[in-house]
C-alpha cells in the first residue's frame, strides 16, 4: 500500500527559500557537482578573519582505508571564529537589542529574556574568567549543567578562546560521569548547584563531586577548578546544598564571573582547529568523544537550520533538546544562534505541571518553529487531545522531529493535532557523527509522507548496499551509507583515530557506515528503520548495549547480563535485559535483587538507562564457541519466538525454551 503524501501548506511555500521541488534538486545537484561554490556562497555571510584556499585545497578527503587513513577538511586555510558569528557580528550590525533566548524555567511563571548584547556580555566575562585560571586555545572543559543561558554562554566563552568543550547531560551518573571526564582531561568543570526537572530536585554538584572522587581514589586526575553556578530557581539554594565547596577547587559563578570585563578579545582558529568533544554510547560499551572541528560544523549547523526550519527573521524557534546531546548543540547553541534567531529555551519537561505545558508556552512567545523528538510527541499523544486543542497553536508553521524515525500514525498525530493539518512536517534523520540533519524535508518543497525521512541534503549522498556491499539501485533495502563527505561531518575519535576508522570506514570500503538500517521507495524517499549494530535507541538516545552489560555484572549477584532493544510505543525502543545470577541462587530470585539490579543500572549509567525488563535467564543461547545469539534473545524478548528459526547450532538448545518459561517471572 503506497504511502499518503502531504503537500507543503501554501503559506509555508510562499516566500520559502526553497519553494519547490525542483529547486530543491536544481541545488542538490549543484552542492554535490560544486561544493565549492555552493558552500562557499552561503559560507560568505559570515565573518572570516582569513578566507579559505580555493580549488582543489578547499576541500580534501579519503573515505577509502585501501588507500591509506581516513581523513576529511573543508575551508582550508581559513581562520574564524564561532563565537564571534553567532554573537559579535549580530551586535556589530545593530542588532545588539534583539532577544536570543526567551528562557521558560521548569516552573511556570519563571522567565527571563537574554539579549544578543548581554549573552555577548556574559560570555566574554565567563571567557574573560577561565582565561585566568590559564584555560586557554586547545585546552578542554567539561560542563555539567541545566537548560539555563548561562550552558550555551560557556560554550561559546568556550569558542571564544578556542578552548575545547564537552558537555555532558545533567542526567548522568557521577559514574559515567567520571568516565568523560577521564577521557577528556579537562582544565576546569562547569557545573551547577542543582536542578529542577519536573517535581523533582537534583543536586548537580552533588553528582560532581562524586564523579571527582572516583577519579582522585583512583588516582586518575586532578581537577584544579569547578565552577558552580548557583541556580536559585531550582529552589535548592548553595547554602542548602549537601555538597560542600572543596577549598581551593570550587568558586561560585556568582561571587567571581560578574567582576570579569565586559571585553575579551576574540581567539581566531583555523577552520580545522577542534571546537568540541561529545560523548556517545559504542558497541564496545566505552564511550566515544566524537570530535568536531570549526567551519566546516558551523556552516552545516547554519546551513541546516536556516533550509530545514525556513528560517525568517520574525520566527520564534523552540528546539526542546538538551545542550548534552548534539541537538541542542547544532539546534539551540550554534545554527539559531549563527542566523541570528529569537529562541525559547526550556529548562523543564513536557508533561510538567501539566501535557499541556509545551502548547502553553508555543502561545505564550508566539513560536513558528517547533523542534522535539517523537518520544515526546507519543508521550503526549497518549496524554490526549484536550492537552493540546485547549491552546491556540496558531502561531506554528514548522513542526520537526528528531532523535528517532518517528511512527506514521504519532507523525499523523502531530500534523493533523498539533497542526492542525496546516503545517510543514520535518522528520529529520542525523547523528552525533553527522553534526547536522543529513536526510530530511524541506518545508516549502517535499511532499510529505508520514515516517519517511524524505531526501537527502545539499552536499549528502547516501546509498542502500546489500549483505555483499553492493549498491542497490531503485527501490530497495540494506545498510545506509554515505559515499561522501559533507563539511559538519565528526573528524576523529578524540584520542583514538583507529577507532573512527573501524567503527565508521571498515565495514565498507570507501563509505561512511551509518549504523542505520535503511528502505528506499519508489520516489527516492528514504525510510529509516533503526539500528543494526549493538546500540539502543532510547528515546532519542543512544546507549551502548555493552555499557548496560556492564553496569548489570558490577553487581555481586550477576554473573552474565545479554541486553537486547525491544519496540516500545513511547520510547521507541526500550531496554530488555537478560540476566544470569551467581550460581546457588534460585530462579525467579526475590523481587528485592530485580532492584537491586535497575538501581545498579541507574547509578552506573543513569535513569536514562533503566531497563523496562529484566529476564531471569539460568542460561543464555549461545553458539559452540560461546558467542551470545541475539536474534535469539530479540526473538523472545519481542515474543516472536515463533520466528525463532533453526537453534541446532546452539551449544544447548534447551536454554530457549527454560528462557520462555521464565518469561514475565
């Protein structure tokens, strides 16, 4: 059966940069016959303190291990500066007065609006402030911090000096934590007294302060500065934290950045030169710092956010991401920031006080440009229709998705309830590693059609290959890959470049290996259809299977853990984990060691990382050689254990059926 295909709405082709289907292939295929120029014309609205090299030095790169290592650069020979772009040059051409954030707090009522003039402000006293304590050009800090101005203000104070940040997710455990802050060996942490999302309080320099002490009892690293920023509306005040300042270590925000210039001269770096580092769950279950350099990001992050979203002048874009994962990165920090955009940003959750809150506060700033992932939208979805039709909405033009390939039917839900079925629906398809949307509509020219991807982007040129590595013409299914580079693409594994080349260039000699599973249609439109390697996709996240395993076998009761995704109607995918305890414990065990094991999970990792369900397993299928077989444990985890196939090539084959036994026990 074909799929329903939407037109854009009139009012959004009207005006739009690209209104029609046929420019948008016009200049698809100009970006992939001349990058060049293509790149180079939109790349010319910003400011460059020294310009790139032009022929065949703009841009070089080997995608071909055969060949030699992989590498990749755009804009050689340029020096410029992110900060300067996403900040100065609005306030040099006037526009100092112009809002950047409206901040919406976890609880209504609380809000505040940034100008572009006073974000430049507090992010050259914070950059101003790390330079005093010798934070410098190349140097790295690690920042742990809420939805609040001042997180996207380090990271450009960051840029600014052309030290390297990496932001961890305010939900993390001090744990893993601690695991990215080892890898990363920072100058300075940032972070803040604590947080509050939804009804519930979390004490961040709690969490830091513990992630510290794992390092200092394991002798690992010494950090000579934190800065905590006291964050008053999360209600926990700093003399009412239970973290207490470590003399000589820890400084409040507010007793040293306001003293700080408003002045701090800008640090140019080459357009190669790093500008963050992001840590994102692999199979081997140690997590990854996926680096990404300076213009080639800056111009994806730009480019994207000015095609993908329509951007105009007048628009209110809310992006609900996280600044600890490349969303908020590339969809709140830098691409609205380098067009000079008016933002919401929000501290709080979308259910919270009521399913109601995110249409409240679409009406309440007038946004056009609404940016969330389909975790959410399921949630609310299932919170019903009356949360939604009581708001206005009337304000919205765009509606995007991210994180996940969203549903047909929560798609339907979010064109024809929140949209009113007079929008432009953008389900964008990228990653951490692409650093910007790599296939997705335009809003003013693809025809729409509810859970596809749609089309590539300028400068992207995805294939479909076959088990044999073989490309597949037409319609048909396999392995996405993509044959060449694109300038917002990850450069290395921080401190690993062996690993960027085996994890992504391995597998397919002279491609891109995406991880993703992929189905073309007829008209050319891409369907995502999830991960085919050994990382789960929750909500929008990634989490390493093997980094779950690992978490479960640190506990004294649990010999061997298997963790398989599984479908679920909101997360997307949901953790399943199969579990073998010490020998002498009978099965099912006391209902005490199941929590036991989630809060183990929880500690290690994080609540991002719970698993739905812990499977009892005496035994796990495994080949001769002791291999574990996952399409096994997927086969009984999903209870499709009729489509088991043949088992003879298990080591015992009774393990399966003993496993279907102690289902749901």
């Amino acid at each position: 059966m074909a799929a329903a295909v939407h037109q854009p709405p009139e009012h959004v082709v009207k005006g739009a940069h690209v209104d029609s289907l046929a420019k948008y292939k016009d200049m698809y295929a100009r970006s992939l016959s001349d990058p060049e120029g293509f790149w180079g014309e939109f790349a010319s609205q910003f400011h460059w303190n020294k310009k790139w090299s032009t022929g065949a030095d703009f841009h070089k790169y080997n995608f071909d291990l055969n060949k030699g290592g992989i590498s990749l650069s755009w804009f050689n020979g340029a020096e410029t500066n992110v900060c300067y772009n996403c900040v100065d040059r609005h306030v040099k051409e006037g526009n100092g007065d112009r809002v950047a954030f409206f901040w919406e707090g976890n609880d209504v009522g609380q809000a505040t609006t940034t100008t572009y003039k006073e974000l430049q402000d507090m992010v050259c006293q914070i950059a101003n402030y790390m330079k005093s304590q010798g934070v410098g050009k190349g140097d790295d800090v690690t920042i742990y911090m809420p939805m609040v101005p001042e997180l996207p203000a380090v990271m450009l104070a960051c840029a600014r000096i052309g030290a390297v940040f990496s932001v961890v997710f305010a939900g993390f455990s001090a744990e893993s934590l601690a695991g990215r802050i080892s890898d990363s060996s920072p100058k300075m942490v940032v972070t803040c007294s604590a947080v509050k999302r939804g009804p519930k309080h979390i004490e961040l320099k709690k969490i830091v302060d513990e992630a510290l002490q794992i390092l200092d009892n394991e002798e690992e690293l010494h950090i000579p500065r934190v800065l905590v920023y006291d964050h008053k509306a999360s209600g926990v005040s700093r003399d009412a934290i239970q973290a207490s300042p470590v003399e000589g270590r820890d400084v409040w925000w507010q007793d040293v950045i306001g003293d700080q210039s408003t002045d701090c001269e800008v640090t140019w770096v080459g357009a190669e030169d790093p500008l963050f580092k992001l840590y994102t769950s692999g199979s081997t279950g140690k997590p990854k710092g996926v680096l990404h350099t300076t213009a080639g990001y800056m111009i994806g992050a730009a480019a994207t956010f000015n095609y993908v979203f329509d951007y105009k002048p007048d628009d209110i874009f809310w992006c609900t991401a996280d600044c600890g994962w490349i969303t908020g990165h590339s969809y709140v920090t830098f691409g609205p920031l380098l067009m000079g955009a008016k933002q919401v940003l929000f501290e709080g959750v979308p259910t919270y006080p009521d399913a109601g809150r995110c249409w409240e506060v679409c009406d309440k700033y007038g946004v056009t440009l609404f940016y969330t992932a389909p975790t959410a939208i399921r949630t609310l979805m299932a919170c019903g229709e009356q949360h939604v039709t009581k708001h206005k909405r009337t304000s919205l033009r765009i509606l995007g998705t991210v994180g996940e390939p969203i549903n047909p039917e929560a798609w339907r839900w979010y064109y024809e309830v929140v949209g009113n079925s007079n929008v432009s629906v953008v389900d964008t398809w990228w990653q951490t590693e692409t650093g910007a949307h790599m296939i997705t509509p335009l809003p003013g020219a693809t025809p729409m059609k509810p859970g596809s991807a749609t089309l590539p982007f300028f400068g992207v040129e995805p294939a479909i290959l076959d088990d044999k590595g073989n490309e597949v013409e037409g319609p048909g299914q396999g392995y996405l890959v993509i044959k060449r580079p694109w300038p917002s693409m990850m450069r290395t594994v921080a401190g690993d470049h062996p690993r960027f080349e085996q994890t992504y260039f391995s597998h397919y000699k002279g491609y891109y290996f995406t991880g993703d599973g992929a189905r073309r249609d007829e008209d050319g439109y891409y369907w995502i259809l999830g991960r085919v390697d050994d990382v789960i996709n929750v909500s929008g996240h990634r989490i390493g299977t093997a980094e779950v395993e690992s978490a479960l076998v640190g506990h004294h009761l649990c010999a061997e853990a298997a963790v398989v995704p599984v479908d679920h109607p909101i997360k997307g995918q949901a953790i399943y984990a199969f579990v073998t305890l010490m020998n002498g414990i009978e099965y099912p065990p006391d209902e005490s060691v199941r929590k036991e094991l989630v809060a183990q999970v929880r500690k290690a990792i994080g609540p991002i990382a719970t698993p739905d369900v812990i499977h009892w397993a005496p035994g796990l299928p495994k080949t001769r050689s002791g291999k574990i077989m996952r399409r096994v444990l997927r086969k009984i985890a999903s209870k499709e254990e009729d489509q088991l196939g043949d088992t003879s090539t298990l080591a015992d084959p009774g393990v399966v059926q003993v496993l279907l036994e102690l289902r749901g026990k």
